[in-house]
C-alpha cells in the first residue's frame, strides 16, 4: 500500500505477524508504543508479536523488550 490508495491522514490498524503485518483497516500510519511518533506505514520496521504494537525504531524496540522483561537473562 502506497500514501495514494486513499487512506487519508488516519491511523491504520495493523494485525502484526512474524516477519510481515497485515492491515485491517488501511491508514497512512501507526504510532510508537514506547516513544508516541508517528510511523508511516511504508516505513513500519520493528513490532512486537506477542504485544501487538509498533516501535519506531530499533531502539524503541529494544526499550519495549527491557519493558516488558523479554530479554535474554533478564528476570522480572
């Protein structure tokens, strides 16, 4: 999906997948669970699975991980 399929300035919902996501309902962007920026989809990179959510960056990623106690050797 491109800016020009008619998806407005609206938030997308988005089903995240392993590898890949899959929109149910088109819009021109997400927003970062860890930092609130908007993420044009065309340029979604990093989600989470198991939480459902968009990160803006690796590092947004990697704070929502720590977060939610998933790294590797961490303890809650």
């Amino acid at each position: 999906m491109n800016r020009f399929e008619g998806s407005g300035d609206r938030q997308a919902k988005i089903r995240y997948l392993d590898g890949d996501f899959q929109i149910v309902l088109p819009g021109s962007h997400v927003i970062c669970a860890v930092t609130g920026a908007v993420i044009p989809v065309d340029e979604l990179r990093y989600w989470s699975v198991a939480r459902q959510e968009a990160y803006a960056d690796a590092a947004a990623s990697y704070e929502a991980e720590k977060r939610a106690g998933a790294l590797p050797g961490q303890t809650s």
